[in-house]
C-alpha cells in the first residue's frame, strides 16, 4: 500500500481547483482576476480605485528599494516587480519565528480595460508605489447623440 504524502496531496487538490476555475467566465470577472482570499498571500498589497478615466494602484511596498522595482503595462495586464531587503543584524538561526518577507518579489494583475501604456505614471514615496493608469482611447466609453426626429 502507497504511503499518504499530505504535501503532495494538497498540492494535487490545489492544481486541481486551478484546473475547475480556470477559463470559467464568472470567476474570470472578478477583481484583478483572482479568487476571492486568494490576494492576501501576494506581495506587494494592492488598493485599485477606477475612474472614468482610468486607474489608481497603490501597493505597499515598504522597505523596498526604490532603485529595484520595474513596471511593465501591456494591453490590461500589470507587472510590478522588486527586491525587498531582509534585516541583516540577526542571523537566521537566531529566529523563533519571521513574518516579514524579504526577497525578489514580482505581481502580476489584470485590470477590465486596455491602460495606455505611454501615459502610465509611477512614484514611489513612504513605502507606497502609486500607479496611474489611463484607459487607451478604445476601451474609454463612446457617447453616442441619439437624433429624434
């Protein structure tokens, strides 16, 4: 009889669920293309706020250098990427437990509509990378002059 490995098996039931959810329409649409729950395990943390303009991303991201992080748009998806330095004072042996992550970190998101990737403005201040993302002029609504006549 085969020895239950319960790593491998959760990691089959995780796959498994990936494969149900995957390309299913309802769970497609929701916030930045993730289940629900599933955002807080990602670094950096995000706050998305839309606009009839476009969009607003904050992420936290303190303790990361600045001279690290890179961003790429493309169409509506969203790559923050980073380096966040662990304290080196106390070795790692000496830990009784560590919350705090450290490390090369990249996030990747969708947003509902195409971003103008030229327009895109990034600043980094007090741990918070602040994205603005204006929508391309084809995903920006249309208003159409009903004529009646």
């Amino acid at each position: 009889m085969a020895v239950l490995d319960p790593l491998r098996e959760l990691e089959r039931i995780r796959n498994e669920m990936d494969r149900v959810f995957e390309g299913h329409a309802p769970f497609r649409s929701w916030p930045l293309g993730f289940l629900p729950g599933t955002g807080a395990r990602q670094y950096p943390r995000l706050n998305v706020a839309e606009s009839e303009d476009g969009y607003v991303v904050e992420a936290l991201a303190p303790g990361v250098d600045p001279k690290t992080l890179e961003l790429s748009v493309k169409r509506n998806v969203v790559t923050i990427a980073g380096e966040k330095k662990g304290p080196a004072e106390v070795p790692t042996q000496a830990y009784h437990r560590n919350e705090r992550s450290a490390g090369r970190f990249v996030r990747t998101f969708e947003l509902p509509d195409d971003v103008d990737s030229e327009k895109v403005k990034a600043a980094y201040n007090d741990g918070i990378l602040r994205l603005t993302l204006p929508r391309s002029e084809a995903a920006k609504p249309k208003r159409i002059q009903v004529d009646v006549g």
